[in-house]
C-alpha cells in the first residue's frame, strides 16, 4: 500500500507512539501502529472526526501467561476488567479527542498570527474548488500574550525603497479598505479598523535627502502618493516640529497610517473559521520526514527532504498527535527559526545550501505611551526622526505612542517581553523632545514590549518554498512590516502553493535561496 | 476665464428611485436590522452547513457589488437625470468649471470619488448624509486643496475623528460642516481640534445643529443677565 511505502521512515516514531494517544481502532493486536488502515478505513470528510474506537481495549497485563501461580488474583483481575467493560464502567469504547488536530491535513500552517491566517485565507480563497483543500492552523498560545502582531503599533506605509514592498502595501492597503467584502461572514457585524489616514512623516538629514528623493521617485513609480517637502514647507504645515538638521522630508497623503491589528486578526479568524480552515491550539514538536537522494544535471548529489508527519504537542501535556500533510507553511513569527530547524534547515556544512540556516531571530522592542498636554494636534502624522525614534497621536486626548529601534550592540535580551523604562529616558525621550519641543514636559503613562521576527540578513521577508526541503513554505521575517505586508504576502504564498509561481506580486527577491547566494534584498534607508 | 460663472448645482440624478435602494444597500451593510423570523432558520441551518454559508455570503457579496455598479462613471450617464431633463443644456456647459457639486444622500463611495476628484476648480461640495461615504473617502479629499472653500459632511454615518484629521490639507477650507456624525465619538472635543487644525476654518459642529432645533425664541438670551440690585 501507498501507506506503508511512506513508513520506512519512521523508525523513532514507532517508539514515540507509545506516548502517543489512542490510535485508531486498527492496532487491534498488530504492534504499535503500522497504521496502515485507520479503523474502518473510513477516512474524514469535512470535519474531522472528534471521537474513536479506542484500540486495544483495557490492558491485559499478563495476557495469554496463564501458568502456574496466583490463579485467584488473576481470577479477581480478570473479573474487574469485565466490571469496567459493562455498563457503569470506567472504560468506554469511545474517547473524546476534541483537543486533538485530525489525523490528516493537506496544509498544516505553523502560526496562528496574521501572516498565518492570512496564507489560510487566500488559500482557501484560490483553490479550483470549494472544500478541496483541508488546510489547519497550528497556535501554540489562542491568548496571542507574546505574538507579535497584536503588540505592533499598527502603522502601514508605502514608503520603502524596493518596489517589492511597496506593491506589498498598496495590495494590503486596498484590502484593509475593503476588509468587509474580503472578509465579510453572513449573520455577524462588519469590521471597524479603526484605520487613522493620517500619514507617515520621514525626515532627512543631509547625508539622507538624496536616497529619499530616489525612494520617493520608485514609490510614485509604483503608484505611492508621497509628496516631498522643504524644512519652510514643513515649518508651515507641522509648527510645532524643530527642523534643524532636516534636509528634506517625505510625506504620505493617501493610504497611510495606522489601524487596530487586533480587529484584522479577529477578522481573519472568524472568515477563516467560516471557510472551514481547522483550528488547533497547540504546538509543533517535530517533523518527520523522508529524504531522496538524486543528483543534478550537472552530476552533483544533492538530498531533498518531504515532510511527511507534523507532531503536535498539546499544552500542559505529553500527549501529541502526528499530523500527515502534504505541505507545511513556516509562519511562526519570531519562532520560525525555530521551526526551520526542527525541519531540518541548516544542518549541514557551512557555505553548503544544506548548513544555510533561516537567519530569523526574535528581537524585542519596546513601544512607549506617553501624555504630553501641548503636544502636536490632530493633523499629526507618524513621525520617524532621522535618529530612528519614532512617535503617533493616540486617541484624542493628547496621548502619544512610540519609541526607537536600538543600535546592534545595545540589543536587549529577547527571552521575555519586560519593558526597560530606562531606554526611554536615555535613549528615546532626547531625541523626541529635540524633534518636537513641546515633547520636552511629557508623562509616560504605559509601555509593552513585543518580538520583531528580525532576519539578520537584509531586514526583509522570506517568502516561498525552501529548495532542499521541498514542501516547506516561509512566510516570515518581516522585521517589523509584517502586519501591514500580510494580505498581500498571504496571497502570494498561496499562489506559490497552488499555481507554483508568483502571479501578481512578483517575490523572487525574497526567496529562500537568496542567502545562499549572498544577494540582499535591502531596504535603502535613511539614517 | 471667458465662460460665465455658473455654479451648476449638479444633483445626482433619480434619487427617488434610489432611495428604497440606498435603504436596501444600507441594510446589507448594517445586519442588525434583519431580525426576521425567516433570517432565524437561515442563520441555524449556516451555521451548521458550510455550503449554506457559502450561498448566503455570494448573495451578500452581490448586493455590496451593486453599491459599485451605481458609482460607475460612463461620460455623460452619472449626471443625467430622470427623463430628458438637463442633458442638453448640460452639454452646452462641458467647457465650464464645476464649482459645487451637492451629492447628499449619493450612494458614492471611494471609487466613485474619482468622478469628483477630476473637478479641479470645485469650491462647494456637500456629501450630507452619504452612507458609504467614510474616513477613506476623506483621505482622498487632499487632491481639491487648491480649490475647495466649503465642505459639509454632516448626518455621515461612517466618518469619524480619525477621518476629520486628514481635512488638514485643505488649507482653504472656509466652511467646514461636521455636525451629526454618528460616529464620532466625542463630538465637543473633536470640534474643538478640528477648530485648532483649521485655524482659517469657521467649523459647524454639534452644538449649532441642537441650538437650531431649540427655535429663535427659546435660544438664551444674552441680555437675559439683569443688572445687579445696588
């Protein structure tokens, strides 16, 4: 059978399943799960399956060793296993496994964030036909207390320098504008983004202005509408900014801002849920996974991997589930390193293709939420300063929230999420009020800190297949855009999984293979 | 310019044939309003079938659609009223600029916003009481701040404070009426930022639409305060 040719791999798994959750009603005597035929060989439809015959039946200790000895134990053993079988038992044929993913899944995605929900989305939004693919999504926390999409600050901009990013953003703009025909679901209320069209404000120093006049000239280029302003123009329009040192400043007119990341998410889950996409809440511990050794034309060998099992853990427990699927979606945010090298991804030699890791690690941020009572007005932007601080109107009561990227070596310790309110002082506050004068008498009221999945490389995403590992797709590494690169980035993944190419935004500069290779795919900034 | 200055107050044509269907679209946006029975059993059987699910949202995506249709400009059709009416005096006035354009109650939306945008001498335009008008229609409206002098926005059920701050462009704005809005959330306090935002800008919030229902003879009277008895 089909099955059984895919087990060969699976050595440590036989082994593994003893910890494993009742299986199906197959290993009736056989040893632990060939799990060749599952139960009555019928196999789920649309929803899984949430109970099963349990297997072996309550466990016969010494079963068949009826020697000599102790004939009146085993007698009073045999007649308390045959009271918990009647009626009134502890023992039930059936078993609730409700918490468990099913068994099979076409696509399992890793990360219930927004890029994750979005790649389920489109997905279920482009297959040929309704119901054809069963696609499940894998959350280790349903709270999202760590993810880093409900912590962002929420901004969207189309101000980038590679074009890539900014039809990114135009595409996820478009969407978030027409949130309630994408994602409307019958019988419950429409969305409210709470979308702020205020604009993005990037100011340069001297060194600076001449990258921005070429980031705006490819941002008008791609249909970005950023106009350019002189240090007067500005004076007139925000007095209340200190332009010294400010050569030249860009300003987004239309389809900037900021918005509510929480309510895109909820979105997602309940059209996602409507769709019929599952649900799991728990977390991947393992994959397995078949290798093939060939060769190119060229002669060299080279070892491809297919997973085959995804084994998901479920919280504050052992038991865990192998999940067999056909492609695997890495959308685990500042973890998918992590995840790539469960799969695999850079156990090799250095400079190999095989020893190339996802260079995707957790960087934690800090966003600050101040009142200042003669603050800028309402007309303000988000203004990011040349030193890299950053700020935004909050609300309408004079709140401002914002903070600044550190330097490489002051990179604080990402093993959890404590706010260092010194940072703030030291490092944020100066340049704030040296920007904005009014910022000089302030009141910090709240702070949080959240993780950027940060690629190490070039601060831009990897999207699409991984070459080696041949049905494992990234989705990840936004470094602090994901959130508003998402719709966009979810429907070019599922293009890639369904027609095998990009179709409407072409992301070959962000493929896998680009680290290999040493081509960055860089953001021109202006510091 | 050599052309007279005449201020077309271009009505949107056959509104009273459009106005059930305005309603109708409004109810597609707004399900709260569809508590009937009928919809009870609907809801049940969607709720447990996804192929029921999937019908019932492809109808509601035909009725969103149709808000899309009617925004469409085809040259002459958007302007053309119910019968014969105004299009032969209206082609005779093509070369001259449109200043005010009274859109209230216009089911137009953020496409159709582009028909407007292309009027690049308009000083007057009223979008009272447009429902599908919202905070990113307005983000749009910096292409007029050459030109526009008055703007009224009042009665709009989806513009809020976040959409009021990017009136900021408009820098020769005159006349600014955002009374009524349902959705602003703190109306005083908008109005008062909006008034420090547009400092030029005589802005006609809440309070005025209220003092106008009181009636004349019921307004407080400023010489009401007596002089005090020595």
């Amino acid at each position: 059978m089909l099955r059984g040719a895919l087990r060969f791999g699976l050595g440590p798994g036989l082994l593994g399943r003893r910890l494993g959750t009742h299986r199906g009603g197959s290993t009736l005597g056989k040893a632990e799960g060939s799990g060749g035929c599952r139960g009555s060989g019928v196999s789920p439809v649309s929803s899984h399956v949430t109970f099963r015959t349990r297997g072996p039946g309550p466990r016969w200790e010494d079963s068949g060793s009826l020697g000599a000895g102790d004939w009146d134990g085993k007698v009073s053993e045999i007649k308390k296993k045959i009271q918990s079988i009647l009626p009134g038992g502890a023992w039930s044929p059936l078993c609730d496994t409700s918490h468990l993913p099913p068994e099979h899944s076409d696509v399992v995605i890793v990360g219930g964030g927004v890029v994750g929900l979005s790649v389920a989305y489109w997905l279920k939004r482009l297959e040929k036909q309704q119901g054809a693919i069963r696609v499940l999504v894998v959350e280790r926390d349903h709270t999202y207390s760590q993810a880093s999409t409900v912590l962002s600050v929420g901004g969207i901009r189309q101000q980038f320098s590679l074009p890539e990013n900014i039809q990114l953003s135009l595409f996820s703009v478009e969407f978030l504008r027409n949130i309630n025909e994408y994602l409307a679901v019958v019988d419950d209320p429409p969305l409210d983004l709470q979308f702020n069209p205020s604009g993005y404000l990037f100011l340069a120093s001297e060194e600076g202005a001449t990258i921005m006049e070429n980031n705006v000239k490819v941002q008008r280029q791609e249909g970005a509408k950023v106009c350019l302003m002189s240090p007067e123009q500005l004076r007139k329009k925000f007095p209340w900014i200190n332009t010294e040192g400010v050569a030249l400043a860009s300003y987004g007119l239309e389809n900037e801002g900021w918005f509510d990341p929480w309510c895109l998410l909820q979105g997602l889950r309940r059209k996602v849920q409507s769709m019929g996409v599952l649900f799991c809440h728990g977390e991947v511990t393992r994959f397995v996974s078949s290798s093939n050794h060939m060769e190119t034309a060229s002669g060299e060998k080279v070892t491809l991997k297919r997973i085959h099992e995804v084994h998901v853990k479920v919280d504050h427990s052992q038991e865990y589930q192998p999940v067999e699927c056909a492609i695997v979606v890495n959308a685990a945010g500042a973890w998918s390193g992590r995840i790539a090298e469960l799969a695999g991804i850079g156990k090799g030699p250095p400079g190999t293709l095989q020893g190339t890791k996802l260079p995707v690690e957790p960087r934690k941020r800090y966003v600050y939420l101040w009142h200042c009572p003669q603050g800028p007005g309402l007309e303000a932007p988000l203004v990011a300063d040349p030193s890299g601080a950053y700020f935004r109107r909050e609300g309408l009561g004079n709140n401002y929230l914002g903070g600044c990227s550190p330097s490489e070596e002051e990179e604080p310790d990402p093993g959890n999420l404590e706010v260092d309110h010194d940072f703030f002082q030291e490092k944020v506050w100066p340049h704030l009020a040296w920007r904005v004068p009014a910022f000089e008498a302030l009141k910090v009221r709240r702070a949080w800190a959240g993780y950027y999945d940060y690629n190490t490389f070039d601060q831009n995403g990897v999207v699409g297949p991984h070459p080696l590992v041949v049905n494992m797709y990234f989705a990840a590494g936004f470094s602090g855009h994901g959130l508003q690169q998402a719709p966009a980035v979810g429907r070019a993944v599922a293009e890639v999984m369904l027609e095998g190419r990009f179709q409407t935004i072409n992301l070959s500069p962000f493929l896998f293979s680009r680290f290999y290779l040493g081509e960055k795919a860089q953001e021109r900034c202006i510091i | 310019m050599a052309a007279p200055r005449a201020s077309l107050r271009l009505v949107a044509p056959v509104w009273n044939g459009g106005t059930s269907g305005i309603r109708g679209l409004s109810r597609a946006v707004d399900p709260e309003g569809s508590q009937r029975k009928g919809r009870a059993l609907l809801q049940f059987l969607a709720d447990r079938f996804y192929d029921v699910e999937a019908v019932r949202g492809y109808l509601l995506q035909k009725q969103v659609l149709k808000v899309l249709q009617k925004n469409r400009f085809q040259d002459k059709e958007w302007m053309r009223p119910n019968g014969r009416g105004l299009s032969g005096e209206l082609w005779k006035l093509r070369e001259v600029p449109v200043e005010a354009v009274d859109a209230s109650g216009c089911a137009i939306n953020y496409q159709g916003l582009d028909n407007l945008l292309a009027l690049r001498e308009l000083q007057s335009l009223s979008l009272r009481c447009c429902p599908h008008v919202d905070d990113w229609c307005l983000g749009r409206l910096h292409q007029l701040a050459d030109s526009l002098r008055e703007l009224s926005l009042a009665g709009c059920p989806r513009i809020s404070e976040r959409g009021l701050a990017c009136l900021h462009h408009l820098r020769n704005l005159r006349r600014l009426d955002i009374s009524d809005l349902p959705a602003v959330s703190n109306p005083g306090l908008t109005q008062i930022l909006v008034e420090e935002m547009l400092p030029d800008c005589e802005v006609l919030g809440a309070d005025r639409a209220q003092s106008l229902k009181l009636g004349p003879e019921e307004q407080p009277r400023d010489t009401a305060s007596s002089p005090i008895p020595a």
